[in-house]
C-alpha cells in the first residue's frame, strides 16, 4: 500500500513494456495485431486495450489512467482530450432521454451550457440549485433523477456543496453522484470517501500542471469506466500520445506543485485580506469564508483558486480599478485557466459574457470589480510584492 508521493512515480509502471526507465511516446494511430483471430477480437473489444487502434487505448493513456485513479481512490479511469470531453461522455454514460438531472446554479461555463442547453435539446430535464443549501438538492429530486452533478469549490466564486451529504442522497435514492474535482485537486480533496461515484476532472489544470497541454479524466467502477469507454469509442475524444506523456510527466511533481501552490495562496490571500482597495478576498482557506468550517471538514489543502473584488463607487469604478490592476501586474498575466506553475488572473466578468445573461452572472456573483486569480509556485515574497506595486 503506498503512499501518494510514491504512487505519481511508480503507478501503472507496468504498461511500460519497454526498458526505458521514462515510458516512451506511442505515436502511432495503430499497432500490428496477433497472428490468431481470438487474440485479434479480444484486442478490438475489450476496453481500454492499450494496443490495438488509438481511439480504443494507448499504454501511456492506461498508464496516466492508473495513476489518477490511485489519486482518486477508485477502480479505474479513463483519459480523454479535455476536461469537456470528460464530462460530456460521463454524463452521457448515465443519461438518456426522459431522464432528470439535478445540477447547481454555479458550474464552469462550458458545463452549464452542456447541460443547460445540449441536455435539454436531447430531451433530458435538468433542474439548477444553490449548492450550499443542502435541502435544495433533495428536495430537487424526482422518480426520474438519475445524475446528481456538483461542483465544489465552483467556478468562480468558490461555493462549496457538502460531499458527504451528496454522497449519502445518492446511495440512498440510488442516484449517480458525479463530481468535478478540477479546482481541488486529489491532492486537497478526494471525493470517493464521500461515497461519491464519478469524479471528472480538467487535467489540463492541476493534473497537467504546466500550461501546456489539455486533456481530462474520468474516475470511477471499472464497470462505469467501461461503460464511458464505449461512449468515447464513439464520441471520438482520445487523448493524443503526446498530450499523454505530458500528463504523465506533470503529475509526477502534482503533490509538490500543490501543497506549495497551497501555502503561497494563502498567505497572498492573508496579505490581500488587509489591503485598502481590495473589498473582498474569496479564498476557502480564511476563516471569513461562509463555508470555510465546511471545508476544512472535506478538504486537505485550499488549493490556489482566490477571487478578489476590487474596491469602487460603482460598477464603473470597479471594472477600471479592475483594468487598472490587471494592466499593473507583472507576474500575474490575464490569461484563462488555471492550475498551472505560473500564476494567472482573469476577469469573470469578460470572460463570461457571452455565455452568461447578466441575471445569471448577478445571481452567481460575477460583479465587475471581481477578478480570479490563479496561484502559481513563484516565490512568495515576489508575488505580493507584485500586488503591492501594481495597487499602488
Ligand atoms: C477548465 C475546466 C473545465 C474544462 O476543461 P477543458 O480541459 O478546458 O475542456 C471543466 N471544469 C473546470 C472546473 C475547469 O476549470
């Protein structure tokens, strides 16, 4: 039984097959098959099966899978392009027409719409709730919810849903539980020991680590892996060879990368807290969090996703002090994503304009003065004295 630190090294070794101490990258779309026809068909159809035709597997697709399941403490996983990918074919795993899903108001945006729009149009009820009412949840549910789907901490404002509750209402009721688990990490928060089913996750963020590739997983039963794996054979999102042995090589430093990532958030997080022209700091984390008793409860660390809302008069003042910082700041560049090395800040705001009416972006805090900072492993001392520059 090892420990985490010495699984991200060593997990899923054994799809290695070659003598290579680091797994080569299969870049091949197929590969030559066994003499015998029985041997031949077994390759064509069992899951996953890392030598046969791309879209079915590849070893370092078996091997990244092995070692995020470790991390979520399931049976199995599956690794695909995106994090999109992801949650689209493991929701389309478990719905079908007729069928009901319980969702939050609060998701990361492609979800929302995924379920909000697509689900709708193939003739699947979706209900929103607030994630932090737990009562909510349940009372949404009808004899025909088969999904409950949650996100925590959600994106942007860093709600938290209550896993051991959602873990218990889907056992009892006999629902799917399905969690994305990107803004966490397995490093802070493994939602399996709730009792929750399904974790999704963007591996283009912690996972990767570096910026510089997209992919996603799925972790759960090997029979629900089994079941998305025949649902990705045809939606057709295989992650590529290369992409593959990035994510392997990111998670490898993924508990360094995060418990650091941890530290130096919250100490930004502490130092922006004092700050005059920052109203308010959003961070899990602080004790001035509403849920933070909750996720200290459920979480190990606090990842590194902050929010801030700059101080103004009104929504105009607000969105230029907010122009102003971002134009101000050195090391955080205003970039998309998250959970790489480097630290990054977004306006929710912009970002999020097209897919959010202003109803929805009000309900769900997006106020023009709020910006979401994504914590990287710079030194400390740099980072907020790079807000210290840029505020003042
Ligand atoms: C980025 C992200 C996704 C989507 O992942 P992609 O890899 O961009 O497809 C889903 N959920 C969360 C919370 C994310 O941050």
């Amino acid at each position: 039984m090892s420990k985490l630190e010495t699984s991200l090294i060593h997990e899923g070794e054994h799809f290695n097959t070659t003598n290579s101490v680091v797994s080569p990258i299969y870049q091949t779309s197929t590969y030559f098959a066994d003499e015998d026809i029985a041997s031949f068909a077994h390759a064509a159809t069992a899951p996953k099966y890392p030598e046969f035709y791309h879209r079915h597997g590849n070893p370092t697709n078996s091997q990244v899978a092995a070692v995020i399941a470790k991390l979520e403490k399931t049976e199995d996983a599956l690794v695909l392009a995106t994090g999109m990918a992801a949650i689209s074919t493991a929701i389309l795993a478990v719905v079908q027409a007729g069928d009901h899903v319980v969702v939050q108001n609060a998701h990361y945006s492609a979800a929302l719409i995924f379920m909000r729009d697509f689900l709708q149009q193939y003739g699947v009820e979706v209900t929103p709730v607030d994630q932090t009412d737990n009562a909510a949840f349940e009372k949404a549910i009808r004899s025909n919810t088969k999904l409950i789907y949650i996100e925590t901490p959600s994106n942007p404002n860093l709600d938290i849903t209550d896993l051991e509750f959602i873990g218990k209402l889907g056992k009892e009721r006999g629902i799917t539980t399905m969690i994305d688990n990107t803004f966490a990490s397995p490093i802070n928060q493994v939602p399996a020991t709730y009792g929750i089913d399904v974790i999704v996750h963007s591996a283009t963020k912690y996972l990767g680590g570096h910026s510089d590739l997209t992919a996603g997983a799925i972790c759960g039963t090997k029979e629900f892996i089994d079941k998305a794996w025949r649902r990705s054979l045809v939606l057709g999102a295989s992650l590529s060879p290369f992409d593959s042995w990035l994510l392997l090589r990111g998670l490898k430093t993924l508990s360094l990368r995060v418990r650091q990532i941890n530290e130096n958030t919250l100490s930004l997080a502490q130092w922006l807290s004092g700050h005059p022209l920052i109203q308010k700091v959003i961070y899990v984390g602080l004790p001035s969090h509403p849920q933070h008793t909750l996720a200290k409860k459920q979480m190990q660390g606090f990842t590194g996703m902050l929010c801030i809302e700059v101080a103004g008069a009104d929504e105009q003042a607000q969105f230029a002090r907010a122009q102003a910082l971002l134009n101000g700041l050195k090391l955080f560049s205003n970039a998309v994503s998250l959970g790489g090395v480097e630290s990054l800040i977004a306006h929710p705001a912009s970002m999020w304009g097209a897919s959010h009416t202003a109803e929805q972006r009000k309900k769900s805090g997006i106020t023009a003065g709020l910006l979401r900072i994504s914590v990287g492993i710079e030194h400390i001392d740099d980072l907020i004295a790079d807000f210290e520059q840029a505020l003042s």
